[in-house]
C-alpha cells in the first residue's frame, strides 16, 4: 500500500518466501525469451518487447520509457495466452462435472445437465445439474473450479443466489423448494475463509470436493432417486 517505503523482511517463513519470489524473477528478466528452435510456431510470455533479450532490453526501456501500445502484446497477438489459460480453465471444469455426472448415472438419478449459458424457466441462472429435471427441480448441483479469490468470490455468489431462489416467497422455518449442492476444487476457495463460510450456508453443509464427491449421494437428498447400487 506504501510503494515508496521498503519492506521490512522478518526472518522467517513469509520473508523467505517473498526474498525467492523476488530472485525468481530477477533472473527470469535477466535471462530474457529463451529460443526454442524444435518449435518456432510457438511464442513464450518473454517474448516481448521490453524483456525479449533480458537486460539488454529491460535497461534502455527503463532509461527512455517504452510506448504503451507496444506492451500490449496479449492484443496485438490475438491474446493467445489468455486465450490459452480460458480454455484450459474449461477443460479442467469439465473435470468436476463429468466426475459429478459418473457418480449419477452409476446410481441411476435421472438428471438433466444444462448447457454452457443456457436460461432455463424459473432459474436467472442455470445451475450446472437439476434432479431430477428442470420441470420439477428438488436438488440442483453448482460444479464450481477457481484457482483465486476473486473468482471464487463471484461463485460463491453464485451459489448464494440459488440458496436464496430456494427458499424465495416460503414463510421463515419452510423447508427449501429445492436442494443446493456445491462441487468444488481449485486452491481459489482455499484463500478466503469468510467465502467457505458464506458457501457452506448457503447450501446448508453440502459442500463436496474431487476427494468426497463418493459421498455425495448419502449426504444429500440424492439418495431419494437412487435407483441403483453402487
């Protein structure tokens, strides 16, 4: 919060931690884009114009300044990083549903799995899995990946929202019109307390990972359309 007064490192764990970042990535900017001749096609994050040749091409930039467009790479490029990094975010989401999807169909609940953005009636958002169908919805599933806090922090409100649609027009002590399960896994929900909690009450305990999700069925309505043995 005060860039001009240096930090005061202690001796321990957080100001190792903070010292190796720190040389980490000194030596990456002074090491510059390494060449990758075997695959030329492909374009590493260094490979720009302020640290392409290390700190040959850091000090003359930081001596007579560098214009602005010519740091926006990630556009002049068709952001092929982000665009990298977003669709692997989808692919590791899929992950989760289709662990969540196997633990369903081996129990034989009829479920219906939306799509990506599809509105449903009677939902502003459509949860990830409705049991048993969207015409009579008694347990609704959120499968939710983040690797930070201020992602987890949106799907967490996510979640809330659901847990609030559950109970809305019902007197104070009514049980919910429907069931809210969160499926969660990346270290984003680990960052902030306060979203564990705020997740866990909203969905009354039902709260599962990649390691729980074997119980899944038994501590949650979904045991009721269980038509199987697993």
């Amino acid at each position: 919060m005060n860039p001009r007064v240096s930090l005061k490192l202690n001796d321990g764990v957080g100001g190792a931690r903070l010292r190796a970042l720190v040389v980490a990535a000194c030596e990456l900017l002074t090491e510059g884009a390494p060449t990758n001749e075997r695959t030329p096609e492909l374009i590493h994050r260094l490979d720009k114009a302020d640290t392409r040749d290390g700190i040959r091409s850091i000090q003359p930039m930081a001596d007579l300044g560098v214009p602005y467009a010519m740091l926006l790479y990630e556009r002049f490029l068709g952001r092929p990083f982000a665009g990298h990094r977003d669709s692997v975010s989808e692919l590791v989401g899929d992950v989760l549903e289709t662990a969540i999807e196997g633990v369903l169909t081996r129990a034989g609940i009829s479920h219906r799995k939306t799509k990506r953005a599809e509105r449903l009636t009677g939902f502003d958002q459509a949860p990830d899995f409705i049991i048993p169908n969207e015409f009579n919805p008694q347990i609704v599933i959120e499968a939710k990946i983040t690797e930070d806090d201020g992602t987890a922090r949106d799907k967490v409100t996510r979640v809330q929202h659901l847990g609030e649609l559950s109970t809305q027009g019902l007197n104070p002590g009514d049980p919910p019109r429907f069931e809210v399960v969160a499926c969660i896994a990346g270290r984003g929900f680990k960052v902030r307390r306060e979203d564990m909690k705020k997740l866990i009450l909203a969905t009354r305990g039902k709260v599962f990972t990649l390691q729980t999700l074997a119980r899944l069925i038994d501590c949650t309505r979904l045991t009721e359309y269980k038509t199987r043995e697993t």
